[in-house]
C-alpha cells in the first residue's frame, strides 16, 4: 500500500467532516466546521512529503476520483455508531477526526500503521490492537476484524513491530504486552482464536526502552492467559497478585517491587481494556494522583518515572481519561479530555506529544493509537443510546 496515498485520503475525508452539510454523530447535530483557515494549510503540512506532492498531483488534477473519494469516505464516516444526546460539538468533530484517521491507518490486509512518518509506518501490536477495539467500539465490526485477524498471524515474539506483510521489523526487541494486546482485539471483533502467549518478564514495556518487570505489561499478559480467562477465581487471583507486586501506598507503579519506579498511567489498562477488578481501587488512586500533578495544561506524560522530557502524550492523557470515566470519575476524565483538546491540532489531529507550554506537535501526527483511545474515552463519557 502507498502510504503517501493513505495518509493523503486523511485530508480528504476530513474535508468531507468539514464540509459536508447535515453529517450526523450525535443527537441529530451537524459536525460544524473548524477555523476555515485549517485545512487548506494544516492537512498537507503533517503528511510526509510525498503525501503532500501525491495531494498537490491530486488537487491538479481536480477531479473525479477526490469526488469518489470523499464521497465514500462520507458515507464510511455516517455508518458510525452515534453519541449520546448532550455530547459536546467539539467531541463529536474529535469523534469523527478520529475515526477518519483510523481508516486511512488501515491497510487492505489489516495493517493498522501507528503513523505516517518514515520509523512510525509500522504495526505495532498494542498500537493496532486498540485500532481494532475502537473500530468495534464505533460499529466497524469488519475493520476490526480484519486488523485483529492480522495481529493473530503475527509471530509475536520476534520484535515490537513488523511491516505490512506481517514480518517483524529489525531494531527493537519484542515487548511484553503483545500478546495480551492482540487477545484485546480479537475478543473485541468477535473471533475466537487467541495468540500464543510468550511470556512478559524481563521485556520492554509500552515506554520501549529497557526490559524489566512493567506493570503495563503484567497488566495485559493476565488477560492473555486464556486458560485462567474463564474463572473468575482465577482472574481475581491474577489482580491480586499484580497488586502484590506492584501495590504502593499511592498507587500502582511502573517496576514490581520498585516503589520508587513512579506511578505508571499504565494502571488505566486494569480498568480498560483489560478489566481486573480486584485492582480498580488501586488504579483509581493511581490516575487520580496522576491527572491532579500533571505539569501541564495539554496533559500526562506516560508515568512519573518517564525521562524523556516534559512533553505531554496525548495516548496516555486519552487512556487515562476512558478509564476513569468507566470508574465513575467524570470530572477528572472530563479535566483530561479538555486537556486532549488543547492538544490537538486545528483540524482535530492528535500529535503522538506536544511541547508542554504551547502545546504545538512535537512528533508524528496524528497518531493512530491516540485518536483510538479517544473513540473510545469519548463514547465512555458520551455513549449513544442503546441498540443505536
């Protein structure tokens, strides 16, 4: 797949929530438009630049086939599943930027790529997988299966992300949320088949730096154990022992038995997607405390322990808004919602991190994995009625 056409067809089909009259997300209300100076300007400006050279050749052109592409992106995007009655207009344009993204994120064999940008246009498992929950979230119930039927073929051992044709990818070693995250994905579409489960000590977590015991990766292995999924003894006993390992007075931190690791957002995983309810008491302390110390007004960085600077993530501040919003605590996930939206670009992207006193994009944007948990934060807050 050409992936300067993909991340071209974003442009495209955001025109379409732009401009299209009477699109409907929620309640009966029209998307309504951002700035007017944002997407001549803003859209080819975070393609790569041979996405940009492929939408100037398309605009030249002028014609036919951008008509048939927006119009069937227009009709993709009004197949969504609708939000709640009282959702605020500026989560239903996010809603809707989101689920564009994530169709032009997947590729006809499933490939769900984490970016547009040359080290970003892979499949990572975690990434892809939440692609695929929030796909099924929204009503795309044969995206997602196509994404998780991907991520099910991979050998997921062999490194943290692999190309289009499902081989791994040299340069960074497998890490130990993989399996838990593809077993997410394929109960979330409806498919039966689990991965092989490869073990998680000793691996990189979701921060890819060095191995380690991670909370982040405990978290998701617990939910790849499918000979303990159906016993709910079992999986209680799981929570218990992830929180003997990992249980500090303020919370759940990053390194087993470590509490001077810092409290991980990870935490948020243990409420959603991978419920461990013998451990949502300590992952409300966690998020709680992270989201009130947070340094910036455009949101979290992974955990307290993070070293890579002061720059907000956006996919951390969303995951962390979509479980406490299931834990009841609708305030602080609206508080980092509205921190999600300053993060975002005027048309509605979400960078992978924005500088933590602008808020302008530091790196690749949009990200997959952030406009995935958005989806899924937003219909948490604001879910449509039922059987809708």
């Amino acid at each position: 797949m050409d992936w300067g056409v993909a991340w071209a067809r974003v442009g495209i089909a955001l025109a379409v929530a732009v401009l299209a009259a009477g699109l409907t997300l929620s309640g009966g209300t029209a998307v309504d438009p951002p700035p007017p100076s944002g997407f001549p300007g803003v859209v080819p400006a975070l393609l790569s630049k041979a996405g940009t050279e492929r939408t100037a050749d398309a605009g030249r052109r002028g014609g036919d086939e951008t008509r048939a592409a927006t119009e069937r992106d227009r009709r993709w995007l009004a197949q969504a599943k609708p939000l709640g009655d009282a959702t605020p207009r500026w989560a239903m344009r996010l809603y809707g930027r989101s689920l564009l993204v994530l169709r032009a994120a997947v590729g006809r064999d499933g490939g769900a790529v984490a970016g547009a940008r040359a080290g970003w246009a892979y499949v990572w498992p975690r990434d892809a997988a939440i692609v695929a929950i929030a796909l099924a979230s929204a009503g795309y119930r044969a995206e997602a299966r196509r994404v998780a039927r991907f991520l099910l073929d991979l050998e997921l051992g062999t490194a943290a992300r692999f190309d289009l044709a499902g081989e791994p990818v040299d340069g960074r070693a497998a890490q130990g949320d993989a399996a838990g995250w593809a077993a997410a994905a394929a109960l979330a579409a409806g498919i039966g088949a689990r991965p092989a489960q490869s073990g998680w000590r000793g691996l990189a977590d979701y921060q890819e730096k060095d191995g380690g015991d991670y909370l982040g990766n405990a978290i998701a292995s617990a939910f790849a154990d499918d000979e303990k999924e159906s016993d709910r003894a079992a999986a209680l006993g799981q929570g218990r022992e992830i929180a003997r390992r990992f249980a500090a007075q303020r919370g759940l931190v990053r390194v087993a038995s470590d509490a001077d690791s810092g409290l991980d957002s990870a935490a948020a995983w243990a409420v959603r997607p991978f419920p461990q309810p013998a451990l949502f008491p300590a992952a409300r302390r966690t998020l709680l405390h992270l989201a009130a110390e947070r340094k910036s007004r455009f949101g979290l960085v992974p955990s307290e322990s993070w070293d890579g600077g002061e720059d907000p993530w956006t996919a951390p501040t969303a995951w962390t808004a979509w479980s406490l919003a299931a834990l009841g605590e609708r305030q602080a996930a609206l508080r980092l919602m509205a921190d999600l939206r300053r993060a975002a670009t005027p048309l509605g992207l979400l960078p992978e991190r924005v500088d933590a006193d602008t808020g302008l994009p530091t790196s690749t944007t949009p990200l997959a994995w952030s406009h995935a948990f958005a989806i899924l934060a937003i219909r948490e807050l604001w879910p449509g009625r039922a059987g809708a």
